[in-house]
C-alpha cells in the first residue's frame, strides 16, 4: 500500500502526510499517517486511533504476539493508534533526515 492509497484509504479524516518505515531487510511493517498541527489535525487523529481500538485494531492488539496480519481471503489487517514520541523513534530507527 502506498502513501496515496493510505491518505485515500482514510481521507474522511483530513491526512496530510503518509510515511513508511523501512528498514535494511525492507518494509518493517509499520506506516504513519500524519495529521495538520493544529485543534483539527489532533482532533482527526484522535477519531482515527479511537475507530482502530474500537474495532480492536488499536496499539494493544498490534503489540499481541498473536495478532492477525490478513483476513480470509488474503486482505492486510490493518492496525492503528497515536503514537508516542517512543513509537516514532523505533518507527524512523532506519530513517535518515525526518
């Protein structure tokens, strides 16, 4: 999935920005969609986290060692949840710049 399909995937919440982590064995798994920085932004955000840990996809069921990563059929399960300045620097460990 790319940053266009992400932004396009959860547009009814205003993103700015998508990004995604890799590492030296390529994709590590984890994206981030980033929001304006302002009330609007951090409120969209917030929606966003609370629909993932509503539907059991938020950061508790990620970090189950025995989550499910497809659905049926072969779909990517996708998991979400507000992250922490913690969350951000294991997501940019292989990153250079931002």
């Amino acid at each position: 999935m790319g940053n266009k399909e992400l932004l396009d995937l959860f547009q009814d919440y205003s993103p700015t920005k998508a990004r995604h982590s890799y590492g030296p064995q390529g994709h590590r798994g984890m994206s981030v969609v980033i929001f304006a920085e302002s009330p609007t932004g951090y409120f969209n955000a917030d929606r966003l986290a609370t629909k993932f840990r509503n539907s059991q996809r938020g950061k508790h069921n990620w970090e189950n060692p025995g989550k499910r990563i497809f659905e049926p059929g072969g779909d990517r399960i996708l998991y979400g949840y507000m992250a922490t300045a913690e969350d951000m620097e294991i997501f940019n460990r292989h990153c250079s710049g931002e």
